[in-house]
C-alpha cells in the first residue's frame, strides 16, 4: 500500500516537476496557470516511490465557512492505478479534518469520477469546461475525530 506524507519545501522541486509532467506535457494546462498564489499557503501531499521520487501529489486550501478544496491532484503516469493518488487524498482528507473542516470540494476532470466516487465523494453539480478539459464538482463530508 502506498504512504503519502505532508509535504515540506524541500520537497516543492519535485512536486513542480510531477505537476508540469501530468498537466503541462501531457494534458496541455497553460503553464502560467498550473501554479499560482495559493499554493504559497496550501497544504501540499506526497507520495514517493521505491526510490524517493514524488510520483503523486495534490494540495488543500481551507476556507472561512469550515470547507477545505482539495486540487492539483497528480499522479505520474508510470505510477497510476498503484494507490499512490488514493494515499494523497486520505493525507489531505486527514489535514483538512485536523484543521476543522467538515466537508471537503474538489474540481474533478471527468475521466477521473470514479476515482473520487470510489473515495465516497459524490457530484454537486453539472461538468464543465476548466482549463480545456472537462470537470465535475464533487463533495465528501468529513467525520470529525471523535464524532459518531
């Protein structure tokens, strides 16, 4: 089973790396808007593999109204299917819990819903078109520790 971890700033060249791969080269994101000023405050997700390389990560944004925004969720290709993305999810689930957020969002490009269904999120909402490709709003509710 694979193990993802918070990330640190030592690990900021790979997670730049992994996402200019998976977005830029390969879905064609416009690179002046993969990165932005949030990633400067989100909590960022790793998992690596055998050898140390990032070959997933995603991040989180906490918001004023108690929700958190999972995004920038990005698994090498050579890594995909291996339960790399899952474990940066539950990482990033568990920082959003720790954090007090009650439910969790994120902008799902539609070829991965399932992946999120199969993690208990469900749409909110119609597809749409977002940075060329087509996504879906998606939500899970988050039991707080403690709570039934």
């Amino acid at each position: 089973m694979s193990r993802a971890v918070v990330a640190g700033p030592a690990d900021w060249p790979g997670i730049v790396a992994l996402r200019t791969r998976v977005f830029v080269d390969e879905q064609g994101v416009p690179p002046e808007i993969e990165q932005d000023d949030a990633d400067a405050t989100a909590v960022h997700g790793v998992a690596r593999d055998a050898a140390g390389t990032v070959v997933a990560t995603g991040r989180l944004l906490l918001r004023d109204d108690g929700t958190a925004s999972i995004g920038r969720m990005a698994t090498d290709a050579s890594a995909r299917g291996r339960g790399h993305g899952a474990a940066v999810l539950r990482v990033l689930e568990d920082e959003a819990r720790l954090r007090g957020a009650e439910a969790v969002d994120l902008h799902a490009q539609v070829t991965a819903r399932r992946f999120y269904e199969r993690a208990g999120y469900v749409a909110v909402g119609p597809e749409y078109d977002e940075a060329g490709i087509r996504h879906v709003t998606m939500r899970r509710t988050l039991r707080q520790p403690g709570r039934v």
